[in-house]
C-alpha cells in the first residue's frame, strides 16, 4: 500500500533529505511511502560528486544558495520554490535499483492526465518535447531504496545556469550547446495558471485516483526527533556536504555511455599509490569508499591494480562500468 507522507511544507533542504532518510531507514520496510518535497534555492550534490568542482562558489555564497550532498549518485541539481521534488521509498525487491521506469511512470501518467506529454528518456530524465524536465536518482541500502526525482515546474532557468559549473563533456555528449537549451519548465506546457503547490496537489489526486482519501503517514514527535538528529549529523555538517579533496597527481576522467562520468584521483609516491579519490554522477549500490581503500598502498601498475580489485564487482560500485574499463582508466 502506497502513503503519503506529509512532510508540513518545509523548504529546508537540510530537512528534507534527513525527512526521505528517516523514511528509508526506520518506517515499515514492507511498507511504500510517496514523499513530496519543494526546497528554497539549493544546489543538491550526488553523493559521489566533488563539491567544490559542480558548483559556482562565488553566485552560491553571494545568493545564499544552501549546498548540500544527497544520499544517492547523479548528478548536481538546482532547486527553488519552482521545483517539485518527487521520492518513492519502498522495500528494495532486487530489481527495481536502476529501474527508473517503474518510479517515473506514474508521474509520466499524472503529467499525460495534465496534457503535459511527458516520456523517459535516455538513463534517468523525463523530457517534455526534447527538453528536459526532470532528473531522477536512486539510493539502496539494507533491503529498502528510494528513487527520487526533481519536477521543474516554474524554475528560474537562469539561476541553474549560474548556481552550476557545467561539465563540457557532458554537454558535448549529448550534442548541444548550453544547459538553456534543453532545459524546460512544465508551467509552460500547461493550457492554465497554477502555481507549484497546486502543481503538486493536482499530481497528488492523480496518483491516488480512485482513493476517496489519501492514505498518509503522519510524523509524529518521535519521528521528528529522530529527523532533527539526522539533520544536524549529517545534512547541515560541513565534512558531507564538501569534504576534504585530497592532493593528487594523476587524474583520469572519462564519460561512458550509459554509465555517466567517471573521475579518479591518485597520489602516487614512489611509484604506490598514497590516496585515491573517485568522483561521478554514475549510480551504483555499494560504496567507492571499498574501491578506493583496495587501491591504497598498491603498486600503481595495471596487474598490481588488477589484483587487488579481482574479487570486486565494480558494477556493483560504479553501474554500467566492467572492471577492464576502469583499469584501463586509471592507467
């Protein structure tokens, strides 16, 4: 059974990410949640992604633009009021991780239903007539998942331009000039004037139609306890948000096609490898934090390298990635 979880119309980011968490970790885990969420302007970084690279320093701190890293891989993203934000939290059955389909097929559905002919396209976005109106994501740990996703609904398109450091390779990728141009705001597909939160109640009616009443989980004292906790450990601490990035002296970087960008960082002294550092916006299950401990203290040579990763299944890591093409990478 699907519920609604009412998350009181906070726009705090730091919340909101702690909010979709508490969900995952510590409601029914034979139970779905659908959460909606609507942040004041925010870059949200992909877990695996170098902070200080993705993002414009100087318009973040001039615009009081909150930063703050997300559980799950992809890419960095803008939110503003204009920008509704979708999560599915559900038991993990082993086959959904990857399947964006199954979570953006009822928003496609509800969109159809607003005559905004929506469809998913390449690994994880929804278009809108070749435009892009949202990216989606998805995180799993311990027999549950999210998969979440924004909606641009009346965006300032501009600020995304400027709040971002756009990667070149990625646009040269999917051959194309500037963000500007594949980007649009689903306001401008409809044929009447709603703002975001009529948007996000006219989707929520869509997609429980045929309820009489919204099932809802309703956040108790308790749970909001425990979300304040998570909060301040983990979304409004410095270390996640940016981290330290560690000094380098070998750099490779990559785009592979259905996987996205890969980045690896090395310290190599005397030959062996001191620190290692892998960045991207791929989605994988497991932690790059186990690649990159395997990787220290090994000799920076192709078998040496190829040994100490023989029983990983990098996969598992860094998605549609074989271990030769990562070896092949860092060498």
């Amino acid at each position: 059974m699907l519920r609604f979880i009412d998350n009181e119309n906070i726009t705090d980011p730091r919340i909101n990410l702690a909010i979709e968490e508490y969900a995952l970790k510590h409601l029914g885990i034979n139970d779905t949640y659908l959460l909606f969420y609507i942040n004041e302007p925010s870059i949200i970084i992909g877990k695996n992604q170098n902070t200080v690279e993705e993002i414009n320093s100087e318009y973040v701190r001039e615009n009081g633009i909150h930063v703050v890293r997300r559980l799950s891989g992809g890419g960095a993203v803008y939110h503003d009021h204009g920008n509704l934000n979708f999560s599915f939290i559900t038991k993990d059955d082993g086959n959904s991780f990857h399947d964006f389909k199954k979570f953006t097929e009822p928003v496609i559905k509800a969109l159809h239903k607003l005559g905004v002919p929506a469809e998913l396209s390449g690994r994880n976005d929804i278009l809108v007539e070749g435009k892009k109106i949202s990216g989606n994501a998805q995180f799993s740990t311990k027999g549950r998942m999210f998969s979440h996703g924004t909606l641009m609904f009346d965006s300032q398109i501009e600020n995304v331009v400027s709040a971002l450091n756009v990667n070149m390779d990625k646009i040269k990728s999917k051959g194309i000039k500037s963000i500007r141009s594949r980007v649009t705001n689903i306001s401008d597909h409809l044929n009447q004037d709603m703002t975001t939160e009529q948007f996000k109640e006219t989707l929520l009616r869509y997609l429980f139609e045929g309820e009489e009443e919204i099932p809802q989980y309703r956040l108790n004292e308790e749970d909001w306890k425990v979300i304040r906790e998570i909060s301040a450990d983990r979304y409004q601490n410095w270390d996640w948000n940016y981290g330290k990035s560690p000094k380098f002296n070998v750099k490779h970087s990559h785009r592979f096609e259905g996987a996205g960008q890969l980045d690896v960082r090395l310290d190599v002294v005397k030959n062996t490898i001191q620190a290692c550092k892998i960045y991207g916006d791929f989605f994988g299950v497991g932690d790059v934090e186990d690649i990159e401990n395997r990787l220290i203290g090994v000799r920076y040579d192709y078998a040496e390298t190829e040994k100490a990763l023989a029983d990983l299944d990098i996969s598992h890591y860094l998605g549609k990635i074989t271990r030769e093409q990562f070896l092949d990478l860092i060498h």
